[in-house]
C-alpha cells in the first residue's frame, strides 16, 4: 500500500511526458503565396531531379525525361519554372 501512490507518481508522470507536443509551423513572415509556390515547385521538382545544375539550366527537360517523365510535360515544367522565375 505504500508503495502503489510512487508507481502511480512515476506512471502519470512518464504518461505526461511520452506525449507530443503540438508544433505549429508557420511560414516566414515575408514568404508570399508565390513565395510558397516555388517552394513547393522546387520540392517537387528536386524529387525527381537531383542534380541542382539540371535543375537549374536548360538540361531540365533532358534530366526530367531522363527521369521517366514524358516529353511534352518535361517542357511544359521547363516553362512553368521559367514562369515563376519571371513571376518572381
């Protein structure tokens, strides 16, 4: 009997500190909704392509058929980044 009030002690307390805390990740206070576009497009677009000079030259359209991806949406991605560049 004394000792169960311990093990109830050291149980809660495991139980209290086993639970994740709630993390909210906001964006940086000056990205826009272009800014995040871009983001997300180069997180995509590294997926596929890992090379970062491709990524960023004309090889683009060459690395992403490389990749399997067809040829027609290979340069319709290649036109899309220059786009947001633009946008930019």
């Amino acid at each position: 009997m004394l000792l169960a009030p311990p093990f109830v002690a050291l149980f809660a307390s495991r139980r209290w500190r086993r639970a994740p805390a709630a993390t909210v990740v906001t964006p940086g206070p000056g990205l826009t909704p272009l800014g995040r576009l871009e983001r997300e497009f180069l997180a995509v677009l590294s997926s596929h392509v890992s090379d970062p000079f491709a990524r960023d030259g004309d090889g683009l359209a060459p690395a992403l058929r490389a990749a399997g991806v067809d040829s027609a949406v290979a340069d319709h991605v290649k036109r899309l980044r220059d786009r947001l560049r633009a946008a930019r």
